[in-house]
C-alpha cells in the first residue's frame, strides 16, 4: 500500500465538485449564450446572426472536445498528460472559460449599446474578429500556464490549445456556417 504525498491526489478529493466550479459553469454558459444572443438583440442581418450562432455552437463543441481529450489522456496508467486528475483540467478549462467570456463581453456591450443604435455595421466584423482573437490568445496563454502548474509542460498544453480546442473549433465553424 503507497501512502498519498503531496503530488497524488486522493479520488474522492479530485472528483468533489465546488460551488465555485458550479459558478464558473454559469459564467461559461450564459456568457457564451450571451455573446449569441446580442446579435440577435442587436438586430442585424439574419446572415450575422447565423454567424454569431455557428461561433457560440463552434466554441461549445470545442470545449466539450477538448474536455473528452482531457478524459482519455488523464485516465490511470495514461502517460500523455502526466497523472493530472480530470477534475484539475475540469478547473483549470473553466477558470480559462471564464476568463474568455470577461472578454466577449466587450462584444455583447458593444453589440447591445453601440452597433445597435449607431450606424456602424462597417466596423462590426473586423471588431469581433479582434475580440475573438483577443479571446483565444488570452485563454490560451491562460490554459497553457495553468497547465504547466500541474506538471504539463508548457508545449504540450499549447499544442493541446491550437490543435484540439482550436482545431476542433475551426472545423465545426466551418460545418456550421451558414450558407447564402
């Protein structure tokens, strides 16, 4: 019988979920909801609200890729992402998720107080193309450094960042967008 040190995490104690992580949820979701929605509520054209919907579908099918990602390559006796329990990458996606949507809400103000009432439309896709990136290169650096706090090395959580959430995201915007 091994005795636990402070690099093995108990299973219980790893799969106990936290009223924070419960609040991160939400942020997730309603905030990506949000997001959508505002160019609804913003009324533009049908085809910009498809867009807006196909990016908040894309990023969830995203998320829920890299979280199953996540699952295979964290199981016991797995050496592809060290022995990193599943709830520690369950924190760390929705902290980076979190810290995403703080930033898509500049879109949603936008799109609510601004692009709504102003004649501005010409503006509206280079400035969400912006925030999106903007978005993605702060969860990335985010996920990639909070992943190196539980032993992944820096290149391998950046290369799950571009290849899987990233990857994933492009394809299925690309299968969502929609058609004239």
């Amino acid at each position: 019988m091994t005795m636990p040190t402070d690099k093995t995490v108990k299973p219980l104690q790893a799969q106990r979920i936290h009223r924070s992580d419960l609040v991160l949820v939400m942020v997730a979701t309603l905030g990506t909801v949000a997001y959508a929605i505002s160019f609804k509520v913003a009324e533009f054209d049908i085809r910009v609200q498809g867009i807006a919907y196909a990016i908040g579908g894309a990023a969830a099918i995203s998320w829920l890729g890299l979280g199953c990602v996540l699952a295979v390559a964290s199981r016991p006796g797995s050496s592809i992402l060290g022995q990193v329990p599943l709830a520690g990458w369950f924190r760390i996606c929705l902290k980076t998720m979190a810290i995403g949507m703080a930033i898509l809400s500049c879109g949603t103000v936008l799109n609510i107080l601004i692009f709504a009432t102003l004649p501005v439309f010409e503006s509206l896709v280079p400035t969400h193309i912006g925030i999106l990136i903007v978005s993605d290169v702060v969860m990335g650096i985010t996920f990639a450094n909070r992943a190196r706090t539980l032993g992944l090395p820096l290149l391998r959580a950046a290369l799950l960042w571009v290849f899987v959430l990233n990857g994933l995201f492009a394809c299925t915007l690309f299968l969502l967008w929609p058609r004239a």
